[in-house]
C-alpha cells in the first residue's frame, strides 16, 4: 500500500514537471525571475561599488567597463545601485504578495463562511477597490511617513481586497459541496472546517493571484519613489534611480534605460509565471 502511494506520488511529480517545461512562455518567466534574483543576492560579488558613494568628478559617465551602466548625477555607479535596488523591489513585492495573501485568504474566507459577516466585510473591500490603487497608496503613505516597512503596509491594504474577493468566490463554492455539510451534520467546528478543508481548496486563486500581486507591488513601489512618496532617498530604489534619471534623460539615458529594462523584465517574467500557474492549476483551462 505504502509503495502503491509513494509511486503514484512520484508519477504526479513527473507529470507536473513535465507539465512545468512543457509550457515554454512559463519557464522563460520563471528563468527571468530567478536571474533578477541572484542579481540582487550577488550584488556585493557582482560589483565593487558602494550605491551610495558619491563621485562627483566622474558624474554622469556614460557606460563604460569601468562603470557598466554608467553613473548618474553625483557619480554613483548605475550597475551597483540597480542591483541592490533589486534587492528592495524584490523584498518589496514578495512582503506584499505574502501579507495580503494571508490577510485576503482569512477574509475571504470568513466572507463566505458566515453570511452574517460577508456584506460588511465585502463593502469594505468594494470601498477600498473604488480608489484607484496607486492613489489610495499615495493616502496610506502620507498618513504613515516615507519608510520601507510603511510602503508594505500601504500595498498590503491596497491589494488585500483583491485576493479577498478571489478567495470568497471560491470559498462559496467549495461551502456548498456534500463532503462540508458532512462534515457539519458529524459536529465539526468551524474552525476545523474553514482551516482544514475550505481553505485548501482555495489555495490555487490564492497562488495564482499572489503572482500578479507580486508583479503588481514592484511597479506600485517604483511609481511610489518615483513620485516621493514610496522609499526615501538616497537609498537604492529603481524608482528613485527613475526619478533622479527624469532630470538628465537627455544628456544622461542610461540612468532610465537600466534601471527600467530590469524592471520591466521582473514584471515580465512574474507575469508569464502567473499565467503558467494559471495553465497549470486552474481545472477549467483547457490544458
């Protein structure tokens, strides 16, 4: 019986890595985040450079091998600046996909649950989707002060309502199936029922919306610091490399075309992720 099981579970296996590289537009998402990332973990072997050293007499340096993105306008290397601002994009969007996976999940949840709680938990989100994303975050951040952690909190409210509502349209499904109102009928308690089999049922939406969150809170945060309400100068950020680069777009191009090719690629490759996820785990997608 034991090795009945073990063999099945090694034949899923196979079958979704299979499934996993089968799907090219995928991979190539996931190859690209990966490499953003041993960009930001290796940004101290990648780069001799402190980001926030400051050279005036070699200002403005267009790229060279010397300087391989170039420097920007009080001669802080690019390269340097741009991969240790990885670093905060990536921590960013990940802190972000998690706090509001978690906190949509257990929303979304008791929504669908508890009929008594879903219309005052379901306006909320309806009033908090009803401003604009990057709008409502600009608000959050002006209450709380420009601060990494205040930054997360901002667009862990903002996107919260998003996975909520996800989770509570599969949530109300799931309620209504024979094996929960067996379940009920034998005396388990909602805990038990909610936690131990409504949520795992849901963990797919949630999966597959926390990929899109991720991409989502990356461009948000660079909009935030490039507008002065996200990150605080000088502190590595690729939005405040965009917004020191607007000034000298001119007589300084490379201070924007890098720092925005990386974050367009990072988006990029999150977004094929969550579409190969998509594909993968949705049981309505044709494949």
């Amino acid at each position: 019986m034991h090795e009945a099981r073990g063999r099945h579970r090694r034949e899923r296996r196979a079958l979704l890595v299979r499934a996993v590289l089968h799907h090219k537009l995928a991979v190539a998402g996931l190859m690209l985040v990966v490499l953003v990332a041993l960009l930001a973990l290796l940004a101290p072997v990648l780069t001799a450079y402190n980001p926030l050293t400051v050279d005036v007499v070699n200002r403005l340096s267009p790229p060279s091998g010397k300087h391989l993105f170039g420097t920007d306008n009080f001669g802080r290397d690019i390269f340097a600046r741009a991969a240790y601002g990885a670093r905060l994009s990536l921590l960013v969007g990940l802190s972000v996909a998690v706090i509001a996976g978690a906190a949509g999940m257990l929303i979304g949840l008791a929504a669908a649950y508890f009929r008594r709680m879903d219309y005052l938990l379901m306006r909320l989100c309806d009033g908090l989707m009803a401003f604009p994303a990057i709008l409502l975050a600009i608000a959050i951040m002006a209450a709380l002060g420009p601060k990494i952690q205040n930054v997360i909190i901002a667009l862990s409210i903002v996107y919260t309502p998003n996975v909520a509502r996800a989770v509570r349209s599969t949530a109300l499904v799931v309620k209504e199936q024979t094996f929960v109102e067996a379940l009920g009928s034998l005396g388990a308690g909602h805990i038990r029922i909610l936690l131990g089999n409504i949520a795992p049922n849901c963990l797919t939406p949630l999966i597959i919306q926390g990929t899109f969150i991720f991409a989502d809170a990356i461009i948000s945060e660079a909009a935030l610091s490039f507008l002065g309400a996200g990150i605080p100068a000088p502190a590595a950020s690729w939005g405040n490399i965009l917004f020191d680069g607007k000034t000298y777009i001119y007589n300084g191009w490379w201070m924007v075309l890098f720092p925005g090719i990386l974050l367009m690629l990072t988006v990029l490759g999150l977004n094929l992720s969550g579409d190969g996820l998509r594909d993968l785990l949705d049981p309505h997608s044709k494949k």
